[in-house]
C-alpha cells in the first residue's frame, strides 16, 4: 500500500506498507506498480521514504520516517548503523534476525532445489557481540580530515565508515579503531596503506597490515611500539599471501582450541578461520554429531581449510581424508594433525572446482560418510564423487543458502539422496549472511 505520490529522485517523501524484507535485509514495498527496496524499514511498517535511485524493474528508497514501527524493531546500539556497511540487521531484534535467517534457508530450499528437509535443525546461537575474531578494515588517507579513515566500507558510498568503536569486532580490537587511525596517520606511507587484517586467537592479537611502499626506519619504529604499547602482533604484507611476515622475530602462534574434542588448531594471519569462534564450536560439535563418525567409519572431508572439522572428526572415525585447494592450509592441516597427535588423518591438495575431479587417487576411495564446507559457489563439481563414494550419509556446511539449494536439489533428484535435516547458524549476527547446515542419507 503507498499513497499515490508521483516521486521524483530525492524531491518529496511517499508513504508505504512494508510487505516483506529482501534477502539484502531492506524492506520491500509497491509503489506505482513496481516494487521499491528501502533501507531501514522492516516488515508491517508504515513509513515515509524518499525515491534514491529508480531502474527499469524496482526502485530503492531510504526510509525518511517511522510512522507505525514493527514491534521487532529496536535501537541499534551502534552509532555508526546506517552509514557502516559492516552491518544491516541492528534495527530487528535477534530473535526475527535468525527467524529470517531460517526463513531465507528453507524458502531457497524450496524454490531453488524443489526440496524440503524432513526436520528443520532448531538454529544455533551465541552472543551476537563482539563475535568478529576475523575482519579486514579498510584504511583510507583523507586530506580533509589530516587522517587516516579506518573501518568497513560506507553502506551507500565507496567511502571508508569512520569508525570511534566497533560492536562486533572481538576485543581488544573493538576499541582499537581511533588508536590505528593514529597509527597509520603518523607513517611516512600513510596514502600507501590499503587495508589492516585482524586475526585474534586464543591468547594473541595479529594485526595484518598491507603496504604497497617500503617502511622507512621511523615507520618501523613507530609500529614497534605500537605492539609493546597494545601488546599486538603485527606483520607485514608487501606483496601476495607469500609475503606476509611478522614485523620482528618469531611470532607467538595464532591458535584457537576446541575442547570437546581436545584440538588446538594454529593458523596464520591471512588464514582463513572462521569468523565466530563461539559459533564454531557449537557448529562443528553439531556436525560431528549428525555426521555420527564411528571406529568403523572412512571420513572424507571436502574443502578442509587448517582441519576445522577433520582433526574432531578424526578423534572418533577410523580414518579421515582432508582435501583442500590451496597447498599453505594443507600443509597448516598435516601440521595440526601431528601436534594434536593424529595419526589417522590424511590430506591431500585439490582443485574441488574441476571438471576432472573424480579422477584424482583420493576420490575413488570408498568412504562411508562425507562432510564438506564449501565457499559461497558450492560444490556442484564434487557431487558425483560424494555419489560414487558410497556415503551413507553427508552433512553439507554451508554459507550461501542459493548454492546449498542448487546442490541439494542436485543430491536428492539425481543422486538419490534424501535431505533430512537442515537449519541455520547465526555466525554473522546483525548481517544477511546465512550460514547453515544439511543432512543428507542415502535412499
């Protein structure tokens, strides 16, 4: 429902219904006969919002005013919603965040792959603050400011967000921002500086920074005492992946435990992890215990990364095959088998994305159960060999529910599998991002 209001670009405000919320987390309304996608507004709202853009099949419009605000509606507690793109869902309360969450699962589920799960798993949860163990900041030198701008990218503009504090980034970090700006601002280099990774482990804080020019002595100096100071880490990334280094000596190692299953993983800074450690632990518990690995079973494990899942899943099957593209997390996950004592896992580097990937030694193993954890394209070239491995049962990690959809239709319709569970994870609270997991047996 709008009132009926010719807008003009920015000229004058229409009031609509809010009839849903788009998967980018703006409200969706009609107006003229089209579909407009407004920030800010929620589900059952009566606002007043103002034409931003228009194209040829919907519009988008910016919320001007609340007239009748949804009872799930709460005050974002970070100063900075709106203008940071870091995060979308601060205005809905937690509980609807995860509801859409699942909503946006199961409705993939059905409209991309034509299946249904038999049980929808109940969603796992944890604190939706100060989560973020992982993050890459964004760093801009801003003239008219005299400073270097450090934070996510504006949610409407190719800008970097200002940002005093951050809510969701893991401490120290969390209050770290105005001290980096600082930091990069007093460098020789400050307009050379693109981008600060975080990486914050169990018991150290790693501070990636990368430099497209050479530091001067000064410069080194100034970032020395900035980790006695902050009692940080901080390395240096001139180049590709293979030129990250600590910025002196031998640095403390980055791990992270998971104690149900006595496994302490290390990574390196520019390593992917995953971003919620809390969610992480309930997550692989969960799938171990779908998976249901036992002293008889042969386990192969899809897309390995450092072993997040092979080395818990290792402790209760007879033997488990990691496979991974890239050859530096192979090697971290051979490493992390040896230190946690081991021996009954294997991994093997592996082009997953290939045509010909069932013709690699590994993939015509036999394997009673498979356990994958794709990127957001999924996994589609590796689904006939999941099929002739002989699995009884998969257990599908996924963080896009469009390619989970895909591949499930594809197990169940021409692979003969059945899905019968399937939920999702809150590991982005305050985001549209759906993590999530599904069960699939064998018919």
């Amino acid at each position: 429902m709008s009132r009926a209001v010719r807008a003009g670009v920015g000229s004058q405000t229409v009031t609509s219904r809010i009839d849903d919320l788009s998967h980018e987390g703006r409200g969706v309304a009609h107006h003229e006969g089209k579909t407009v996608f407004i920030d800010d507004a929620l589900p059952g709202e009566l606002v007043e919002w103002v034409l931003r853009k228009r194209g040829r099949s919907f519009d988008e419009g910016s919320t001007a005013k609340i007239l009748e605000p949804s009872p799930d509606r709460v005050t974002p507690r970070c100063a900075h919603f709106g203008t940071c793109g870091g995060c979308a869902l601060q205005h809905l309360s937690a509980d609807r965040q995860i509801t859409f969450k699942q909503q946006q699962l199961t409705e993939a589920l059905s409209r991309i792959g034509h299946v249904t799960p038999t049980e929808v798993l109940p969603p796992l949860l944890a604190d939706p603050w100060n989560y973020r163990r992982r993050a890459r900041l964004s760093a801009r030198w801003v003239p008219k400011k005299n400073k270097v701008v450090v934070g996510f990218r504006e949610r409407a503009a190719p800008l970097v967000a200002d940002l005093q504090h951050c809510d969701v980034l893991t401490p120290p970090v969390d209050n770290m921002l105005p001290q980096l700006s600082e930091l990069l601002t007093g460098l020789s280099i400050r307009d050379r500086v693109p981008q600060i990774e975080v990486a914050v482990a169990d018991r150290s804080v790693a501070l990636l920074i990368r430099i497209l020019q050479p530091l001067t002595a000064a410069d080194r100096e100034r970032l020395e005492q900035f980790e006695r100071d902050h009692s940080v880490q901080i390395y240096l990334q001139p180049g590709g992946n293979d030129t990250v280094a600590p910025l002196q000596g031998a640095a403390i190692p980055l791990t992270y435990r998971l104690p149900q299953f006595d496994v302490e993983l290390h990574f390196e800074p520019a390593d992917f992890v995953q971003i919620n450690a809390a969610i992480n632990e309930l997550m692989v518990a969960r799938a171990v215990e779908l998976l249901l690995p036992g002293s008889g079973d042969d386990v192969l494990d899809l897309f390995c990364g450092l072993g997040n899942f092979s080395l818990p899943l290792a402790r209760r099957a007879r033997h488990v095959v990691g496979v991974e593209g890239e050859a530096g997390l192979v090697e971290r996950a051979r490493r992390n088998a040896e230190r946690n004592g081991i021996a009954n896992a294997e991994f093997f580097t592996g082009n997953l994305a290939a045509e010909d990937v069932g013709q690699v030694g590994w993939a015509n193993r036999r394997y009673s159960k498979v356990l994958l954890d794709p990127p957001r394209a999924g996994a589609r070239e590796v689904l006939p060999t999941i099929a002739r491995s002989g699995a009884s049962r998969v257990v599908y990690i996924s963080c896009h529910p469009g390619t989970l959809a895909r591949d499930a239709g594809i197990l169940v319709n021409e692979h003969g599998f059945e899905l019968t569970a399937a939920g999702a994870m809150d590991m982005f609270p305050h985001t549209t991002h759906v993590e999530s997991i599904a069960v699939f047996d064998r018919q």
